[in-house]
C-alpha cells in the first residue's frame, strides 16, 4: 500500500513535465515572432540600402557629381582607393573619403 501511493504521486508530476515542456515552448513564441518581425521590418531593409550604397560607391567615375555627408557639392577630378578629390570650386580641390558621398547628382547640377 505504501509503494501504490508513492507512484499514485509521482504520476502527476510526470504528466506536468511534459505539459511545462510545451507551455516553455509556447512562452518562447512571442519572443520569435519579435525577432523574425524585427529582421524583415528593420535589418533586411538596412542591409538592402547598404548595398545599393555600396555599389553606387563603386560605380563613381572620374567626370561624376556628387554630393557628400557634409553637403558638400562638387565634380570628381581623381579617384583612389578610399578617396575621392571633388572640385568645388575653379582650381580648389578637397579630398574625402568615399563613403562620405551619399548621392550622385545628374549631369550638370554643379555650375
């Protein structure tokens, strides 16, 4: 009689771990579903306008017009490996970095 009662209470105990086991998995849920909103509303699209910067960065040609971070406005007269030499003016050239241009402009905005 003693052993019957002592498996008559670890029964509901056995059948409450594999209940908890399922309601963890179910309070994990929320949490994913966070996540994957997260990624296609916030970090897909960062990455995606990461990319076509980076390849507007890599197609600048000598000739080009940009214009930089700083609202800086001028004309590529030289390129290098992480630079740029911009005209901004007659016979005044400045160097920056290539990542600092953030747009570049149609032909003949830069009088």
């Amino acid at each position: 009689m003693f052993i019957s009662s002592a498996f008559a209470q670890t029964a509901p105990a056995a059948a409450a771990e594999g209940g908890n086991m399922m309601s963890s998995l179910t309070g994990m849920l929320p949490l994913v579903l966070m996540f994957v909103v997260l990624y296609f509303v916030m970090i897909r699209p960062q990455m995606k306008r990461q990319k076509e910067h980076r390849a507007m960065i890599d197609a600048i040609a000598k000739g080009d017009e940009v214009a930089t971070a700083g609202g800086i406005v001028g004309k590529v007269t030289r390129l290098s490996e992480g630079f740029l030499h911009l005209e901004i003016a007659s016979n005044v050239e400045v160097q920056i970095q290539r990542s600092a241009v953030v747009q570049v402009l149609p032909k003949g905005s830069v009088k």
